[in-house]
C-alpha cells in the first residue's frame, strides 16, 4: 500500500509517498481500507517536532489521524492512536473503540471532516463548556477547521457567537453574530464572555480571561505556548483530552443528517498531492478543513 511518512522532523522535505506493507490489526484494532483522511494542525505540528515533548516519534511514521473507510464493505470513521501509524494511507489501523459507522447520507470526505476538528469543537462547548442559550460564547481561529464548526455548536445551543478572524463573511455564513479582526480590533472591548474557545494560545489567551464574566470558563486547545499569566479569580481553565468514542462521532454525524451541522470541506487533494495539501493547511488564515481522497 502507499503512505504517507515522515524519515524524522522538519518541513515537507521530510515527506515521501512510500510503499509498505499493509498493516496488521491487533487485539481492539480494526483494519479500515481508508476513503479519505482529513489533516489537522496535529499533523503538522508533529512532522515539525513541535509535539515532540508530548508525541516522541520513531521514524518513519505515517501521518495523519483520523479517517472514513470501509470495514467489511461497511463505511465506518475514526481516529488513530497517535502513538502508532496514522490515516495517510491506503490502509490504517484505528482503535474500535475510536469509531463509529458513518449514517447513510454523508460520504466518506465529510465524515473524515468532523473527527478529530468536529470533537475538538464539540467536548469544549458541549461537554465541559456546557453551553446554553444566551450565552455569549468567544471562538478564536473561527474560520478553521475546529472554529467552523464551533460557531455552528455554539449557535445550534442558542449563545450569541463572536468570532475572531479575518474572514468575517464567511465566519457570519456560520453563525457568527458579531466577527472581530484581530489585526484592527480587540476582542476584549467586545467582552465580557461566559465562554471562551481558545485555538491560539499565545497572547490572546492571557487576554481571553481578562475578557470573562465572573463564573466564566475558558477551555483551551493545544496551541501557542502560553506566556506566563495569572488567571484571575472567579474564572476556570480547563484543557479537556480530545478523545473519540463511538458516542461522541455518533451525536456530530447525527447533527448532520439532521441539518443542524454542516461538514466545511474547503479544498480535496489526492494522495499523491499530499505536499501540497499540508501546505495549505499549514499557511496562516484557513478556511474549513482540507481532505485528502484516497481511494
């Protein structure tokens, strides 16, 4: 089969189609004949060594975490241990427990979409954020993979969205009320926030707590290093592990088939263009989420 791998860390240089052998699957493992896998800045990031401290990788290594594909001529999603090889492949290995059957209605791009960006939208607001209506709900990066279907969340649960971004049209497309340009606009001035989304880190997230309303919560992704700050007091951080269970992918892919989410497949690229597609992911100000189709 063909893959995706990277022989140590650094930039697309280190990327190379290889062949290998079709994996085999181990006790709690599925063999999934992957159809599409989407990319994520944890690919990236992981390539460059940046997660090095958090994912220490032996080379080569496959990229890419999660995927859509068929499992005994069934069409099922997930995501892969980021300890093992990845989803950038024609075969990949993902935990059953980590999967879920995709619904009649929605094809395999769509479905590779929501995994990883869907839950890291989803466990914030949903789960820990606990977001309700009337809330007014703050999404950084809201043009992205993740905020795209943030501010979708958010307002399905009835809060009063606003987003930082340079692509407001598109960001009030989804639902955003009010679209603030970070580089003319400060955020903070369109305070105070019950609930912030924090996909940056770096200075917005210092200022992100500066802008909540007492009882507030912050919930915060792998980003940016922090610099050093003081939270203040009456408000809560949390970092929540992104972690897929069938549950989880079951209750996105069901807002979906109902309509209340809408997957935002931006641009598709074949496995072989997999230079190219890490390339747009990686440029600042994206939009949605970027598919490679495999097979």
């Amino acid at each position: 089969m063909r893959a995706v791998r990277i022989h140590g860390y650094g930039g697309p240089e280190v990327m190379h189609l290889d062949e290998v052998p079709i994996p085999q699957p181990a006790v709690g493992q599925v063999l999934v004949k992957v159809r599409a896998a989407s990319l994520n800045p944890i690919d990236w990031k992981m390539r460059r060594g940046l997660l090095a401290s958090i994912f220490p990788l032996t080379f080569p290594r496959t990229l890419g975490r999660d995927c859509a594909g068929e499992v005994d001529g069934k069409l099922i999603a997930g995501v892969a241990d980021p300890r093992g090889d990845g989803t950038h492949a024609e075969y990949a290995l993902l935990p059953e427990a980590a999967t879920a059957p995709v619904p009649v209605g929605m094809d395999a791009a769509e479905a590779a979409s929501l995994c990883v960006a869907g839950l890291s939208a989803w466990i914030p607001l949903v789960e820990v954020a606990k977001v309700q209506k009337g809330m007014r709900v703050l999404i950084h990066g809201a043009a992205g993979g993740v905020g795209s279907l943030a501010i979708q969340i958010a307002r399905e649960l009835g809060a009063h969205v606003v987003a930082t971004s340079t692509q407001a049209d598109y960001c009030r497309s989804l639902g955003a009320e009010r679209v603030i340009d970070y580089r003319t606009e400060s955020f903070t001035d369109a305070g105070p926030y019950d609930v912030v989304l924090d996909t940056l880190g770096g200075e917005a997230h210092a200022s992100s707590l500066q802008a909540l309303k007492p009882g507030g919560v912050l919930v915060a992704l792998s980003a940016t290093p922090v610099p050093a700050h003081t939270v203040p007091a009456g408000v809560r951080v949390e970092r929540p592990p992104i972690q897929a269970t069938p549950e989880r992918l079951a209750q996105l892919f069901d807002w979906v088939i109902k309509g209340r989410l809408r997957p935002q497949l931006t641009r598709r690229f074949h496995l072989e263009e997999a230079n190219q597609a890490y390339a747009v992911v990686e440029a600042p100000h994206g939009r949605g989420k970027i598919v490679l189709d495999i097979s």
